[in-house]
C-alpha cells in the first residue's frame, strides 16, 4: 500500500486528534495554503514524522533556506521515531513547543524550541526558532 494511502487512515502525527487527512495531510499531500504560523508549525512537524523534507524547505523563509541541508534535514528526520507534539504557547506570528521523539539509540529526547513566522506574499514561512 503507498504511503499516501496508509496515511489517509492514521490520525494526524501533530496531536490535534483529526485524521491526517483532514489536518496537516492538506499542507502536505494537498498542497492547500496553511493560514496561520500554528498551523504551520503543525504541519512542519507532520513533514519531520512523514521524513517530508521538501516540504520543509518550501515553507522555510527564503532568506533563511542557505543555513539548511537537505541531506541533514532527512537525517534528523529519519534517525529519530516521533512520538508527540505539546504546543505550549502562540501568538499570531510566533509558537511554542516541544517535540517528544527516540533517538536513534531508542532514548526518550525532548526537543523545546520557541518558533517565530513570517507572512509574507499571503504564505507563512518558519523564520527562526530559540532553542533549550
């Protein structure tokens, strides 16, 4: 079965408790526009879960894309199991959470980032984010 359609019955990796399909699957699979900067953050989370490593470049600030590797982006992505998104905090342009993953080694890690977006051109794009 192709991974769209195993997909389509899952509920959605941002814990929002929707069908994936019906949540981040929209960004990712419909390429339908995200309206806000939480929903962005959701559906970037999505892209790490599903190792979507396109989509996380498109929706990072252009300016911002040259401090990025591809190859290290799927990296992280595929060497770490995710398990749950705490969303702590928004506001209209920024979010606050923490990603629950296992590493590589299987050891329970938390990854805390406070996340600020940009509108720009009627899109949101991930600018930069304050790591613990």
């Amino acid at each position: 079965m192709e991974k769209s359609r195993l997909m389509e019955s899952k509920k959605c990796f941002c814990d929002t408790g929707l069908e994936f399909k019906d949540c981040c699957g929209l960004y990712l699979e419909s390429n339908q526009k995200v309206p806000t900067a939480l929903e962005l953050m959701r559906s970037r989370y999505s892209a790490y879960a599903t190792h979507n490593v396109d989509y996380l470049l498109e929706t990072t600030a252009v300016s911002e894309r040259k401090y990025y590797s591809k190859a290290e982006i799927l990296k992280w992505a595929t060497s770490n199991t995710w398990q749950k998104l705490e969303i702590l905090s928004h506001s209209q342009n920024t979010v606050e959470f923490k990603a629950y993953f296992l590493d590589s080694d299987h050891k329970p890690q938390i990854h805390y980032e406070f996340s600020t977006f940009k509108f720009e051109n009627n899109v949101w794009y991930y600018l930069d984010g304050k790591f613990e």
